[in-house]
C-alpha cells in the first residue's frame, strides 16, 4: 500500500516529542499525571512505530492514532483485534479532515494485514459515526458510596500465571494479556491495586486515585465476592465499577449492594475481516484495564 503524501508510521527521533504532546493533550490538560507511556506499557511504553501513524504537514508531525493489537478469545475461535487510541491532531491544525486521514489509513492497514476488528473508545459519537464505527457498548458504570470500616492495605502480588488461570476458569471471552499487559495503569487512577481473595479463587484489579476507587474486574467464584467488595469499599469515599451488562459480578452487585449502574456508551467497533463482520461482536465487552 502506497499511503498518501503526508501519511506514515512515527519514526524512533519523533517519538518523545510526539509522547510529550499527547501527555500534554490526555494526561496534564485533563488534571491527571503519569506518562501514557508508563500507563499503557502494552501499547505506549516501548512502542512499536509501524502502528503509531501519523500525518505530518512538511516535516511536522500534525495528526497521529495509536494502535494496540491483541488477541480476543472467545470459546469457538481466537481473532485478531486492533484498539484505537490516542486520536489526536495539533491543536493548530483541527477541522482539516487529518483525524479522519489518520483513522482511514490505519484501518486500511490493519485490514491488509488480516486483522478481523477494530474497536476505540470516544466520548464524540457524532465524529465517529460520520467516519463510519458503529457505536454499540456493553459496558456499565456503577457507582457506591465506600464504607468507613478500615481498609487492609495488603495487596497482593501480581502473579500473572495464577491471574491467567482464573480468567480462563471464569472469563469465557477475554482478551489475552501480556506481561506488560498486566502493568496498565489506566487513567485517570494513580495507581493499580490487585486484591485476592484468600482462597486464592477470585481476584479484584481495582485503580486508586485519593479515596476514590475504580474497579476495573473482579474475577472468580462468586462466593468469594462479599468479602473482596467489602474490602474494596472498605475507607472508600466512592467506588466506580466498570463492568459489563449480566457478567457475575455485575448482578451480584445488583442483588446485594446498592451501587447505581448506568449504562455506557463509548465502544465503537469497525468489523474488518469476513469472519469479523459476521462475528456476534455485539455480545463483546473489552474490559477498561485493557483499553488504550
Ligand atoms: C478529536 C480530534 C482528534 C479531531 O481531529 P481533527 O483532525 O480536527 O479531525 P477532523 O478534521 O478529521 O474532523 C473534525 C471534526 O471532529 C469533530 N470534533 C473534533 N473535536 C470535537 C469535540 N471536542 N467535540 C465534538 N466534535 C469534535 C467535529 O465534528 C469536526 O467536524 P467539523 O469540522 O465539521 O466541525 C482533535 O480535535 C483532537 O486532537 N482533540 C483532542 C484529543 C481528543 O479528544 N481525541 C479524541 C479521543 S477519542
């Protein structure tokens, strides 16, 4: 594929100042910190160029979008997604159609290379949907007060190995997670925490940012779910869970808690492949600790 004038994949000289201009737009101008690189290790940490494109206008780099592959498994087969993140144009250089350049040339890209699904994550439906993504979440976002019991502070360490074995016990669709995978610390938290139950059957991931907690997964037998909620709610001023629509956790929590769901709708999907487009995608959920 020969891309227009303009369009290419971010070079090793570019990168730190293109870094240092997205950690301006979606870390520092929206009140947060930690470097995207240090928070999507996967995807930004070491990245890999040829799915960072870019336009440039002379030798400027003016528009980019960050891709992350990976691997969706669901019980009959395994498919190959790509997430979208980190639209972005200079702000001197919006309105002139490089966003949707940008978009256009990765997708060409992940199609030529066999990728059976797109899917991003947006708060501006109406550009998205001008472009062509099909809007469609599963997603739900509760919200509880936290509880003033005291709060255990021991965590427990990540063992990727034991993690993985629950999830595939109990996650029949899920992404499939790197190493790196596991160290995301998605925003706008300070800090990941993982909580096990002490049976060692389920587990909460969970980021912290002051007294506010948000729950990206709880996973495992659902017996274990009093005690990992009340230790999550536990000296908690708010809890956020982000879940997906009837997952076990989802309707335990609406049985027994009094956590306030609203539904979510920020995934949009562009089905590439044969198999993507007549695939039961709408029944997909990628959980927010995977996202980029
Ligand atoms: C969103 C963004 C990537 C668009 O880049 P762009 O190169 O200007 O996009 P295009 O020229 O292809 O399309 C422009 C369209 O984007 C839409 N748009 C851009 N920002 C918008 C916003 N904040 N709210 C609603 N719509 C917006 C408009 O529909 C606009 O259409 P118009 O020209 O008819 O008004 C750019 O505004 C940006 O970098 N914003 C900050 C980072 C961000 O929010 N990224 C998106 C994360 S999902």
């Amino acid at each position: 594929m020969n891309p227009l004038p303009g369009l290419g994949v971010c070079t090793v000289a570019e990168w730190p100042a293109l870094l240092a201009a997205l950690d301006e737009t979606f870390v520092t101008e929206r009140g947060r910190s930690g470097s995207l690189a240090i928070r999507f290790p996967a995807a930004l940490g070491q990245p890999h160029l040829a799915d960072l494109r870019v336009v440039r206008d002379g030798a400027a780099i003016v528009s980019c979008c960050a891709t992350r592959r990976f691997d969706w498994h669901t019980p009959a087969q395994s498919w190959r997604g790509a997430m979208i993140g980190m639209v972005w144009t200079r702000p001197g250089a919006r309105g002139r159609g490089h966003a949707a350049q940008v978009l256009d040339f990765t997708l060409q890209a992940l199609d030529a290379d066999g990728v059976d699904f797109a899917v991003l994550w947006s708060s501006l439906p109406h550009f998205y949907a001008r472009l062509g993504w099909q809007r469609h979440d599963r997603g739900v976002l509760g919200v509880s007060a936290g509880t003033t019991a005291t709060a255990t502070r021991v965590d427990a360490a990540f063992d990727p190995t034991l993690l993985e074995q629950l999830r595939a016990t109990h996650e029949p669709l899920r992404v499939l997670r790197t190493a790196d995978a596991w160290q995301a610390r998605p925003l706008p938290a300070a800090h990941t925490r993982l909580l096990a139950d002490e049976t060692g059957a389920a587990y909460a991931l969970l980021g912290e940012q002051d007294d506010t907690r948000y729950v990206y997964e709880v996973v495992g037998e659902p017996g274990c779910f009093p005690a990992l909620w009340a230790r999550i709610s536990a000296g908690a001023g708010r809890v956020y869970v982000n879940d997906s629509l009837g997952s076990p956790f989802h309707r335990w929590l609406v049985t027994h808690t009094a956590t306030r769901f609203n539904a979510q709708s920020l995934a949009h999907w562009w089905p590439l492949s044969h198999r993507g487009r007549a695939a039961h995608w709408r029944g997909w959920h990628i959980p927010w600790f995977d996202r980029i």
